[in-house]
C-alpha cells in the first residue's frame, strides 16, 4: 500500500492443453487458442484495473514477455519444445516505462529475453550487476545507429524427451542458423517462412 513494489505475474495461458474457461471458449469456438488469448487478456486487464485505482499505474513500470510461442502447424509442430523457428523464439517483449515516457515507440534492433532483467533495474534507478547477462533497452529507444545483436536459443526438450538431439539456433543479421544433427540456415529477409535451407550452400556464418 506504500513504499516500491515488486510484483512478478506468471500468466500459463495461451499454453496447451488448450482449455479455456467457458465463457471464451463460446465466443472463440474452434479456436481453443485464441480463447486463451482473450482470456489472458481479460485477466491483466483486471490488473492493470487495479493498478490505475490505487493511482499506481503510471508511475510503475511493466513488462510484458512471452518465454517462448506456438508453432500451430508450421514446420510440422503443433506446439513448442522440439523446433527452434521463429514461431516459437520470435516473442512478445513489451515494456511500460514510468510515466508514459517513450509511449508508443517500437526498438528497430534485435532484444532478447536477458535484457528485460536490467532494463527494469534502469527503469527503477538500481544500478546493473556487472555480472548480469542482457542490456538495458530504456536507453537505446529511438535510435538507429546501434549494432546487430546475435541472440541464441536453445531447447534440450527433444533429448530429455524422446532421446533425440537437442538443438540450438542463433539469429544473427537476416540469417537464422540451426544447429541440429541436420543443419539449416535461413536468410529470413528473402525467406519469412524458413523454408528453404542454405546450409549446404551458403557458407556466411
């Protein structure tokens, strides 16, 4: 009721098994998943509610991130955990600064999950470990100049699962490379969709 805050919100929804309270699941029929999202939705909004009636929510700093995304079909995938494309690594990070401060901007470089730590430490004037992995985003908003940020991802799901390899990807410029016992490398500007694998011919990474 007084004094800082740190309040830290572990939404599971959208996740499957897909099975969302009723009420959304009737108005989303057929779309388990996007009941979820709504639901999900529904569910900070009540927060956020409740933040701006105790008069808290324009000076608190929020952040939204998603650990990881849905496959739905692609790729052959139906959820998460063996792929490492971008339907599943390309997540949410959204950021709530302080006082409507940078309201509305969208970073043009490459974040990562690890940064999301020491951008709120900046945001709350609390300096950064130095050991910390990740950077603070609040002072990069806006600019232009700064320098591709290689980001990594790796899943050990397939191994402690099934047995089978785990597998690892970096993101770095347009390219995605995935290191698995097949490797395959994608230029996503010339291939959104990760379909055609250079990695028996392009030798860039």
């Amino acid at each position: 009721s007084s004094g800082p805050f740190f309040l830290w919100v572990h939404i599971w929804d959208p996740h499957e098994p897909y099975e969302p309270p009723a009420a959304y699941r009737g108005k989303f029929p057929g779309a388990p998943y996007d009941a979820e999202i709504a639901y999900s939705d529904a569910m900070l909004g009540r927060l956020f509610a409740g933040l701006r009636a105790r008069k808290l929510y324009d000076n608190t700093a929020i952040a939204l991130m998603g650990d990881h995304g849905e496959s739905l079909g692609a790729h052959g995938e139906n959820s998460h955990g063996i792929f490492l494309y971008d339907e599943t690594i390309h997540v949410p990070l959204i950021m709530k600064l302080p006082s409507g401060k940078a309201a509305g901007r969208r970073g043009a470089a490459r974040v990562g999950l690890v940064d999301g730590a020491p951008s709120l430490l900046d945001m709350a004037g609390v300096q950064t470990p130095r050991h910390m992995q990740g950077q603070t985003l609040v002072r990069t908003l806006g600019r232009t100049d700064l320098p591709d940020r290689p980001s990594f991802a790796e899943t050990d799901y397939p191994r402690r699962a099934f047995g089978w390899s785990s597998v690892a990807a970096l993101r770095t410029g347009n390219y995605l490379y995935i290191r698995a016992p097949k490797p395959e490398l994608y230029d996503l500007a010339a291939d959104p969709q990760a379909r055609n694998n250079l990695a028996n011919t392009n030798r860039s990474l």
